[in-house]
C-alpha cells in the first residue's frame, strides 16, 4: 500500500527553475493575474475559497491554479481532500527581486 505522505506529495519547479518568461505568461490571463493578488496577502487559501471570491467554477479555478503551481508562482499543500494554495513570495523574490511587489500591485 503506497505510503500517504508520498500520495500526497504535489510536484513544483525548484526556485533555480522558475522562469521570468513563463512567469510572465502564465501572469498575462486576467484571473490567473487576481488570483495571483488575492494570494499576495501572506495567507494560504483554499481552491474554493478562491473559486468563490472571483465568481468562477471550481473546475475553472483547478485548471488556473495547476498552471500557477507549473509555473512556480504558487505553492499547493495537501491537506486530506483539500488544497491550500499560497504565493511564493519567497521563491519569487530570491530569484526576481521586486517581482511580488509587481503581481500584487492593482
């Protein structure tokens, strides 16, 4: 039986591998771009909580969401059934300075 840990384990791009190009045309869809703000509060959100908050489908927002985390703008955490979703801030920012500050602008 495979181990839980290992089943839940959702692949992202290692910081070395973010690329600004695809950064950058993963952020030029309009709902990728705000749901990429929505998460520049600091917090992790839920797929639905985010699904609601821009009146969108779940299946919609599952479909933006999995190229956010390709493009390693975001970060999912498994939590049983539910997903958490942050931005990461972190990451971003190590590899190109100022560029959160950019996403979460208006």
């Amino acid at each position: 039986m495979p181990d839980v840990a290992a089943r839940e384990k959702i692949p992202h791009p290692g910081t070395e591998a973010l690329d600004l190009a695809t950064i950058m045309r993963t952020l030029g869809d309009p709902v990728r771009l705000q749901i990429a703000r929505l998460l520049s509060d600091g917090r992790e959100h839920s797929c639905g909580e985010l699904s609601t908050a821009l009146a969108i489908p779940a299946s919609t927002g599952s479909y933006h969401l999995k190229l956010l985390r390709e493009a390693g703008i975001t970060r999912t955490r498994a939590d049983g059934t539910l997903r958490h979703i942050s931005l990461r801030a972190e990451d971003l920012e190590l590899r190109f300075p100022g560029l959160t500050q950019v996403i979460a602008a208006s």
